[in-house]
C-alpha cells in the first residue's frame, strides 16, 4: 500500500506548517502540494518532511514558479497522477475532466478553489481543499491510497469549519487587479 497526502493553497508566508498537517505529511509515503505555497520557506518545510511532488500556483513567489512546474504527472504503483493547480473553477468540474483525459491521468489533484472536492468516475479528481484559508469548509488535506492497482481518496478535515470571508474578498480583488495587467 502507498499512502499520499495532498495539500494545496496553504498560503504560508513562512515555515511554520500546521502541526497536524506536518504530522499526516510526515507519516506519508508521498506528499504532493497543489500550488500556492507562497513562500519558499512553506516549501522547503514540507520537502522536509518526506518526498514532495509539487507544481506552482497562482500566488507563489517568483522563486517557486521559476523552480516548479504549471503540471507534473507521477507514476505511482501503476496509477498516473496529475497535479496542476487551476483545473476547475467552483463546482463545474468540466475543465478538471477534460485537463485530467488530456493529462492522461487516473487521479488528478488540482487546488486554487480552496474547497475540498471528491469526484469519482472514470478519473478521480481530487481538491484537498485549503489547510489555512478553506473558503466555506473545514480547513483539510485528501488522503489517496493505493494498494493492489486500485486508488481511493478521502478528504481529512484538520481544524473547524470557518468562513475566511474577509481575506476570501481580499484575495479576489487582489487576482481581479492581477488579471488586468
């Protein structure tokens, strides 16, 4: 059995990565990290934690977009893994399905939306929401296991359930002004 943790917009300006998502990342056999680290601290402290797999998001420094890529796929077990960090936008899942078919994955983990989602068909895609800024849920992190060529993922919420209205606002004003330019 291989046990993965995924995480995605943790927002970390430093190093200090929540205690209970370094101890579920620490007991991982792969850690994969959707975009929007911010900081190269924040990521240097989870590469230190296990095997990091990771792709850049949005709102990272110009050091993690220079040093990671927009998509990455891995082979885990036979299953192929696709993490990129804008995939969907809210509920409509179209766009995850159609980047996961032309990715050719069988799981793909996506993040930016902040809310954790599940969705299984004929790919799984999987958005482990926000472990610092979750947008209407708990704050949470997905856990994917894979044993005998077979991958199930859940969702594990970490905190209690908040509404980040205010910084939520902040940040779409702050990607509105970045689309203009």
């Amino acid at each position: 059995m291989t046990r993965i943790i995924a995480l995605s917009d943790t927002h970390l300006e430093h190093e200090n990565i929540p205690a209970v998502v370094a101890a579920l990342a620490r007991g991982a056999d792969i850690i994969l990290h959707a975009g929007d680290f911010v900081s190269a601290q924040a990521y240097a402290a989870l590469a230190d934690l296990g095997r990091l797999e990771a792709v850049h998001g949005n709102s990272d420094c110009f050091e993690l977009k220079r040093l990671l890529p927009e998509r990455k796929v891995i082979e885990v077990d036979g299953i192929r893994i696709g993490l990129v960090h804008m995939a969907s936008h809210g509920s409509d899942l179209v766009g995850a399905q159609m980047m996961a078919r032309e990715m050719d994955v069988h799981v793909l983990v996506f993040g930016h939306t902040h809310r954790p989602l599940i969705e299984r068909g004929k790919r799984l895609l999987i958005c482990p929401g926000s472990t610092t800024l979750p947008r209407m849920s708990a704050p949470s992190v997905a856990e994917l296991e894979i044993i005998d060529g077979n991958v199930r993922g859940n969702i594990i919420p970490v905190g209690s359930p908040a509404c980040n209205y205010l910084k939520y606002a902040g940040e779409l004003a702050r990607d509105a002004q970045g689309s203009k330019k």
